[in-house]
C-alpha cells in the first residue's frame, strides 16, 4: 500500500482530499505548527526529515493501512468489522460486497441494483434505498459507515476515532 508524502502547509487542499479518501499519509512539516489529527493513516515528521525516521514512519503507515484495510472482511454474507460480526441477508451481502470491493470510493446506483439483483431490479426508483437503509441499520455500531452521495451513489468508509466522537 502505498503511502502519500504531503508537505505542509503548501499541500493543506491535497492533505484533506487524501483524509477525505481515507489514504494513508505522512506529512513533512516545512513549518510552523503540524496539523492536529488523531486519525491512525496520518502521522508526521519535520523537515529536514531524517532518512532512517522516514523509511521507519513510512513503513509504520503502511503497517497500519494494512490493518485498517483488513479490519472488514464479508464471506459467505457474515460480514466482520474488527470484533463485530453481522449476518446479512443475500441482497444487502451483495451490496456490501460491491461497497467493500470500491472501499472509500463512490459506487453509481446502477452498479449497486445490477449486483443485489442479477436478473433485474424491482420496479420502484425507492427500492435500493430501502435496502440501503436495511444494510445500514444492521451495520450500525460495527465501525462501518454508508454515505449517500447525492446524485452519483454510496460511498462505504470505516469511521476514524475523530468521527465516532462526534456522533457521541
């Protein structure tokens, strides 16, 4: 997994896109104060940066985003989230099994109703919104979140610490 090298402050825009996509990042303080995170992908150093810390804090993120990535898992619709386990009946496994193949990333509405249903989707524009809503009542408290994007699709993410404190 590759891990993205922001410098700081002259890439604060390119730093929230990759928070935003949940990428994992190392930032090099060129100067003033670093930015404050608490989010597991993010860590920083200073510059001149030291090539031993470097190597060593980028191979601590890419440790780290392999777990996270690992973190969900879906087989035979039991889906896990870290300790969490969630049975899903067949048309939700298969929407999260699309979710979960484009992890961070929009999936169209047309994607979605192709795969929950084979043989053609049920009449109705509201029906894989229903589902979505189901899909998302039965993840709740597992750490995976659903996002509507307006217009285009959902978007599957694991919710960061920061995140889970706000919605306490």
């Amino acid at each position: 997994m590759d891990v993205a090298v922001v410098h700081w402050p002259a890439e604060a825009e390119r730093l929230e896109r990759l928070r935003a996509a949940r990428e994992p990042r190392l930032v090099i303080v060129e100067h003033g104060q670093p930015p404050v995170t608490t989010d597991e992908l993010e860590d920083w150093l200073r510059s001149p940066a030291d090539e031993t810390d470097l190597r060593i804090r980028l191979a601590t993120l890419r440790e780290r985003a392999a777990r996270h990535s690992a973190a969900i898992s879906l087989e035979d619709g039991v889906l896990r989230a870290g300790t969490r386990i969630v049975v899903l009946p067949p048309i939700q496994a298969r929407l999260a099994s699309t979710l979960l193949e484009r992890m961070n990333a929009v999936v169209g509405r047309e994607a979605l109703a192709r795969r929950a249903w084979p043989d053609g989707a049920p009449a109705g524009r509201n029906v894989l919104d229903v589902h979505m809503a189901k899909l998302r009542r039965l993840l709740a408290g597992t750490g995976v979140d659903i996002r509507t994007v307006h217009r285009r699709g959902y978007l599957m993410h694991l919710v960061t610490a920061d995140e889970a404190a706000v919605a306490r």
